[in-house]
C-alpha cells in the first residue's frame, strides 16, 4: 500500500524532548532536522543524539527522514553515515540543485550499505528543491535515482535566490511549485509542499494548504504539531469522494465482467482517467484508515 505523506513534521534533532514526543502529534512523517535548526558548534553533538534516539526509540506508524546537511559541507557525509548506520532509511536531502547532488548521495549510500551489509537501494532520498537552479533541474532531479521516493520544496531559501519575499498570497512561488508537481508526477514520486512559517496565521496555512492539494502535492511540511491536523484533514478524501470512487470502480468491474466497452455512472462517462483517480482516492483512503 502506498505510504500517506500528508504531513512532514520538522524536528531540530538537538531537542531531546521534541525527539521522544514527535510521534504524539500522529504525522505522517518526522524529519529530524540536523541543517538549519542547528548551529555550527551544535552538529556533531545533535547527530550524536539522534543516533542514539533512532537506536533507543520506537515511532510506531510514522516514517522517520533525517533532514543532513549538505555533503559538500564538513558534516553532511558524517551525518549519512552514521544515521544509516543507527537505522535511518530515509534521508531528505537539503538543496538539491542538480541531478549529480542526488547522484553523489546515491553512491555514498551504496557504499554504506555494502559496509553494513544491507540490501542495495534500501535507504531512500527525498531531494528538497530550495533554489531557483534546482527548480530549473527538477525533472532530472526526480529521476536521478531509484531511491528517489519525491522531492519537496523549500520556499524560504527560494525566494532568496531569485531576489523576492514570501508573501502571504504566494504568487512568487507559482511556478515553482507547478514545475515540482509536475516533475514528481512524472517521475512517479511525491511531491510534498514547503512549510508555513507563520504559525499564528491559520486562516493563511489553510489556504495555502488547500491550495497545495489542489496543485498536486501528496502533502505539505509542517513545523508546529497544531498544523497536523489542518493539513490531514485537507489532504484526506471526504466521504463523499470515497463513497463516488467506490461507485465508479465497482461499475467498472461490472462493465469489465460483463464485456462492456464504454459505461456511465450518474449520466456521465466513464473513461480510463476517472477510474485511475477513483483508484487513488481509494488507496489514500485505506492509507488514512477510512475503509
């Protein structure tokens, strides 16, 4: 069954009580941060923590990432190393720019794996596209790799490198959004949308939120327990579209049992891409415990 990525939630690994209670929260996913939450005099000591947490905790149904920090930096490849070797089997990697970043990620995991004799390909890569130069590269960056399980978008450092400034509405940030979208749905992986930093503003984050689904994208970062919820209920089918979906897979099979070409459901036709959406509302549904 395809794993829900509704929601990613942001944890700065040098926080021993964030580390031991993330999974209270019920997300998706937890990304323990190790990049921009923590400072220079921090990294070694914070990659030290949660090494032994990954060793020491249980998190139940969430899927666990580890946001490293860059390979070409004193750290990142420490940080590889030593997470995979505690257990970590996801690693989101911080401003993917080209398809080598992913490449060269690729190759130290290959030969991590080799040394701690684990199946080849078993750690998977999330690239996080934070950069103008990456959002150009996205379709090659998605497929750089069979790790690649998506690609998720950071729009803080984006909006830095082409000159603008977050806004509320988010207009900058269209067409970088769409391009990521439609470089993971080509690419047969997800795309989970940047956080939203304004904490206080709810009425914003759900607009935002909403808008990501609409877009595309398989669910958004977070980086306070109180979005979860927001997010899960905007990313989860209702009732209605399950109840629809079931209707139009159960006419399909009838049709298909009874040798019938072309089939309507309530006055309208049913053709190949209605069946391929009811089959994903019916996925996401089971995902999320609904059927």
């Amino acid at each position: 069954m395809k794993k829900l990525r509704r929601t990613m939630l942001f944890v700065p690994a040098n926080n021993p009580n964030m580390i031991m209670n993330a999974p209270v929260f019920k997300p998706d996913c937890i990304i323990f941060d190790l990049e921009d939450a923590i400072s220079l005099k921090e990294k070694d000591s914070a990659r030290d923590l949660l090494v032994e947490a990954l060793k020491t905790f249980e998190y139940c149904n969430c899927e666990i990432f580890a946001r490293v920090n860059p390979l070409y930096t004193p750290f990142g490849k420490d940080d590889v190393r030593e997470l995979v070797k505690a257990g970590l089997r996801n690693v989101r990697l911080p401003m993917s720019e080209t398809d080598e970043d992913i490449k060269n990620l690729d190759v130290l995991l290959t030969e991590i794996e080799k040394d701690l004799g684990i199946d080849r390909g078993t750690v998977k890569i999330l690239g996080a596209i934070e950069t103008a130069k990456g959002v150009i590269n996205a379709e090659k960056i998605a497929v750089a790799s069979s790790r690649m399980l998506g690609i998720s978008f950071g729009a803080e450092d984006f909006t830095r490198t082409i000159g603008s400034e977050r806004s509320r509405e988010g207009e900058e940030l269209f067409v970088a959004r769409c391009k990521i979208v439609l470089a993971a749905a080509a690419a047969g992986i997800d795309a989970i949308d940047t956080v939203y930093a304004d904490i206080e503003d709810e009425e914003g984050f759900e607009r935002e939120a909403q808008s990501a689904r609409k877009l595309g994208f398989a669910g958004k970062s977070v980086i306070h327990p109180r979005q979860i919820g927001v997010v899960h209920s905007i990313f989860t089918p209702s009732k209605e579209e399950v109840y629809r979906a079931l209707r139009v897979i159960s006419a399909i099979q009838e049709a298909e049992a009874k040798g019938l070409g072309v089939i309507a459901l309530d006055g309208k036709m049913i053709d190949g891409p209605i069946v391929d959406k009811a089959e994903r509302i019916v996925t996401l549904a089971k995902g999320a415990g609904l059927l």
